[in-house]
C-alpha cells in the first residue's frame, strides 16, 4: 500500500499510489481497509489452494502410474498380435500365389505381383520391431515422467506448494505493495 503523512490529499495520495502500481480493484477506502486487515487470511487461502491443488495432482499421479503399469503390458501384447495377424495375412497371400505360367505377359505380371507381396512382407516385419521399439520406448518415458513427478511431489512436498503457489503470491503481494 502506502504511508501518508499528511491528512491534506491523502486520499489523492493512495489513489495515485494504487495506479502506479496497476491496482485498480479497490473502488473504496472501505475495500483497501478490509483487504489490510484480511491479508494473511488471503495470504493462507491461497497457500492451502495450491496445498489442495499439490495432492490432488499427488493422488492423481499415483492412479495413474498404477494404470500405466498394467496397462503397457496389454496394450504392448494387443499390438504384437495384431501386428503378428498382419505378418501372417502376408504370409498366408505368400503362400497363396498362383504358379509361374508358360506365356511370357502372365509370368511378369504374376512375378510382378510376388514382388508386391513379398515386399509388403519384408516391410511388415521391419515395421513389426519398429512400432513395437517406439512403443516401448514411448510408455518407458511416459512412466518415467510420471515417476519422477511423483517422486518429487513425494520428497519435497512443501517446495512444490511454494513453486506452485509463488506466482499467485507474488501478484498478491504486489497489491499489498510497499506499506
């Protein structure tokens, strides 16, 4: 806020004191008065927000890394079986192609497909250990995100509350200003 020294214009004084500091939320003494006296109340109000807000997100962490867990190993095994399906769909139109003929246009043409068939093959396989890597890769670092987030909000609680809250203390503490 601010000190007053003298009684002549010393509404003028406070007025011109809360625009120079961009606070414009007081339209009467009566509201400045009430905010002085209620300060640490605000002050803790804010403080037990953000405490809320830290164990939410604690307990919130916590169910899902336990969903993260079980869930990985599922859905790793949902995707090797249908990428395994895929593999032998290919493998089945493999074994399925019809056999060379004696005319020249329908051999090229019955080779040209078994190169089709072959390559979409080869490329399933190597697609099969590349999204089954990134996959793994991808909810390791997802799980590990969350852990350590967990861990943190876990060993230093009180300084994530302060981290959490600084922001929103600091823009309340410039209302109070200099008094």
């Amino acid at each position: 806020m601010c000190r007053v020294y003298n009684t002549i214009g010393c509404l003028n004084a406070i007025q011109l004191n809360l625009v120079r500091y961009n606070v414009d939320e007081f339209h009467t003494l009566n509201e400045l008065i009430n905010f002085r006296k209620n300060y640490q109340f605000h002050q803790q109000e804010i403080i037990a927000d953000h405490t809320l807000f830290m164990q939410d997100e604690k307990t919130a962490l916590e169910t899902e890394i336990s969903e993260l867990t079980t869930a990985i190993p599922q859905n790793k095994n949902e995707l090797e079986e249908r990428l395994r399906q895929q593999l032998d769909d290919y493998n089945q139109e493999i074994e399925n192609l019809p056999e060379t003929k004696s005319r020249i246009i329908p051999t090229i043409k019955d080779y040209w497909l078994n190169l089709i068939i072959c390559s979409k093959f080869w490329y399933a396989q190597l697609e099969f250990q590349y999204k089954i890597k990134l996959f793994d890769y991808q909810a390791k670092k997802l799980l590990s995100e969350k852990n350590k987030r967990f861990e943190y909000l876990s060993a230093n609680f009180q300084d994530a509350i302060t981290e959490s809250c600084h922001t929103d203390l600091a823009a309340f503490e410039k209302k109070k200003g200099n008094n």
